[in-house]
C-alpha cells in the first residue's frame, strides 16, 4: 500500500529586464534544481523564457515549471509585490514542463520594474510516496506514563483512552465530554457503527501507533471514522492515500467511502478509475458485494448515462448483471401506458424474460388503450410481433 505525503518548497528567482530584448524568442535560463526531502530523489527546476518561449508568445515571458520523475504537483507562480500569477495542479512527468507561455507581457512588467530588476516565486506542492510511518503522528507517542481515564466500548471489546486527548483531536468528542451527557458521567462511549478493528486502528494512529493490518481497508475504515468525529488532523494525513491505492481489487471499498462521505473529488477519481478499468473491476467479489443503487449511481456518474434504461443497458451489455433484478423490480411495479413501449424495448433488446412476460401480461390487460399509442408503432415490427405473441403464451 502506498502512502502520500504533500511536501512544500518555494523557489524565487530574478528576471532582469534588460534579459526582454536581450535574449531571443525560445532562449531558456534555468534555475538552480532543488531537492525534495523524503521523495527518493525528486527534483524541480525552473525554465523562464524573458523573451517568449515561441513566436505565439513573443513579448511576453514564458514560465515553466520541471521535474525529473513523475509526480502530482499543484504551484503557483507569481510577481513578488504584485497581482501577476499563474496556478495550476498537473500530473507531471519528468520529460515535459507544465507551466504558462503567457505569463506576463512586456508591456505589463516594464511598469514594475525596480532597477531593472524582478522578482518571480514559485510555491509548490508535491505528492510524494513516503513509508506510512513518516504520517503518523509522535506527539502522543508517550502518554503511557498518565493513566487513561475514559473507556471507548465496541460490543465485547474495551479500548482505554484519556479524554484530554479525544477532546484535543475531535470537536464530536470534546463536545460529548464537556457537557452533562450520560458518556462523561459513566466514563465511556459505545460505539454500535464501527467494529474494533476499526476503532483501534484509529485510535492507534491518534497515539502515535502503526495500526496492524495495514491495508487500503483499514486506512478506510480510520478515514469513515474520522470523517464521523471530525477528527481533521487523521483526515488531512491519510485522505490521499485512498486514490493513489485504486486498483480492481480496492475500488469497491475505496469508492464506496468517497460516496457515503462525500468525497467528491475522491469519487470523481473512482469514476476516471472505473471507466478504463470497468472489465477488471466487475469481475471482483468485492464489487458483486455494492448496493445495486449505488452501482447503478457509479455507471451514470462514470459513462454520463442519463436514463435507468441506459444503466440496464450498459450493465447487461458489460456483465454487470447482479444489479438488474434489483433494479428492474421497481420498474415493473410502476409499469404503465406511459412506460410500456421504453420497457417493451430494452426487455427484448436485452432478452430480460421475465420482463417480457410482465409485458406479455400488461399487454393482454390494456390491449385497446396500448394499440392507441403512436410508440407502439414506432416500436421495430419484429419486437411488435414478439409482443403479440408472448400476450398470447401468457394467457
């Protein structure tokens, strides 16, 4: 599982202008590359271009940011002392620059000029893959010396905590433990939501503990809890771990969360995920495993599909089959003159027998009023005829 720590580091350099008519249009100046801490060997550079990096962009100055590997970066440049900037956040690799071909214009710095000299800093950040033990917390590491005194209980189980702590980390918790509430008379929570497991490696993390079975299932479940107490400090370390651990295997559990706690550029992500990953993914237990609704939901977010007959479709048509008895059950209940031709298409488009003897029997029912309707004659003649004839086996 891998771990993603955000590094900051700021770099600031001096354009000259005598460098706008001095150097050509696509003549480059360099800055000094500077290393990152903790990033196996990460480095990043400045290219500025004074005069232009390409005929488009003439007369203005070109500003590009460089790595020598590839990571996630989000930067912003801009004037010292001014409105002038450019941000940006871009997966970046180390063979191209990311940066603004228009940054400034000539016109522009020249009123700002001091002495013929400006300065330009660039602010980033890097998300850099680092082992989970740099993310957790050491200021609580010591606290065995101070006996605990309130008790989290989950079924059987009893985890002991100190309530300083569980005020100082979660405002759910201080609130619960500063009040005349029946938890901070009897000295312990119950917790009926989370298991043990969960809590404990939550709550192991909060002291400055490396939860066991770590696993993109347990970072999850610490990430559910927190986002319940509002624990933001555990939030802030660990919420991007889940998106840089998506795989077939993960995607259940890790879009699942982003979806039940709103996470919606999480969620975004899973969909990005699942639209070039779908063949592999649907083959797993875990995602046999999800709510048909919240299956159904995932495809229209991810394929922009519209109708509940675009999700059937889609499903059936890339074996995603779990979630259509589930979801066909509330369209038949609802069958009417209204729906009847949009069912009667996809329940032969998709060969759904079951829907097509509700169909079969609808039709012996409502026949004269069916047979008014312009859709049913737009329905293909073939389909018209299967219509008629599984009336007729029903009967």
């Amino acid at each position: 599982m891998k771990a993603v720590k955000t590094v900051h580091d700021t770099a600031t350099f001096t354009l000259n202008e005598s460098d706008l008519t001095g150097k050509k249009v696509g003549q480059p100046i360099q800055t000094l590359k500077r290393d990152i801490v903790c990033s196996d060997g990460l480095k990043w550079w400045i290219l500025y271009y004074p005069a232009g990096k390409k005929n488009e962009s003439a007369k203005y100055v070109s500003v590009y940011l460089h790595v020598n590997k590839t990571v996630f970066t989000k930067y912003a440049i801009h004037v010292n002392g001014q409105h002038l900037r450019s941000r940006c956040a871009h997966h970046m690799s180390g063979n191209t620059g990311h940066g603004c071909r228009r940054f400034a214009s000539h016109e522009k710095l020249r009123r700002i000029f001091v002495d013929g000299r400006l300065s330009i800093t660039c602010n980033v950040e890097f998300d850099v893959t680092v082992p989970f033990s740099f993310l957790i917390p050491r200021l609580m590491r010591h606290t065995d010396r101070i006996s605990a005194d309130f008790e989290i209980v989950v079924g059987l189980d009893r985890l002991k905590v100190h309530k300083s702590l569980l005020s100082l980390i979660s405002p759910v918790f201080n609130a619960m433990l500063s009040h005349d509430t029946a938890e901070a008379k009897s000295g312990k929570v119950d917790i009926k939501d989370f298991d043990f497991e969960t809590v404990k490696a939550a709550i192991d993390f909060c002291y400055g503990r490396e939860p066991e079975n770590l696993c993109v299932d347990t970072i999850v479940g610490i990430l559910r809890f927190a986002d319940k107490y509002d624990i933001q400090a555990v939030t802030e370390e660990l919420s991007k771990i889940p998106l840089t651990n998506l795989a077939p295997e993960t995607f259940a559990t890790i879009a699942h969360f982003a979806y039940n706690c709103s996470k919606h550029k999480l969620f975004k992500g899973c969909c990005d995920y699942f639209k070039d990953h779908q063949s592999q993914i649907v083959k797993t237990e875990k995602f046999a495993a999800l709510a048909p609704s919240f299956v159904a939901h995932l495809l229209k977010k991810a394929f922009g599909l519209e109708t509940q007959f675009d999700v059937l479709r889609h499903a059936n048509a890339n074996g995603i089959l779990f979630i259509l008895d589930p979801l066909e059950g509330p369209i038949i209940e609802s069958l009417s003159l209204d729906t009847f031709c949009n069912v009667v298409e996809y329940a032969w488009g998709c060969s759904r027998e079951n829907l097509k003897t509700v169909c079969g029997k609808y039709f012996n029912d409502n026949q004269a009023d069916i047979l008014k309707l312009k859709e049913t004659f737009d329905l293909p003649p073939n389909i018209v005829y299967e219509v008629l004839k599984k009336g007729y086996d029903v009967l």
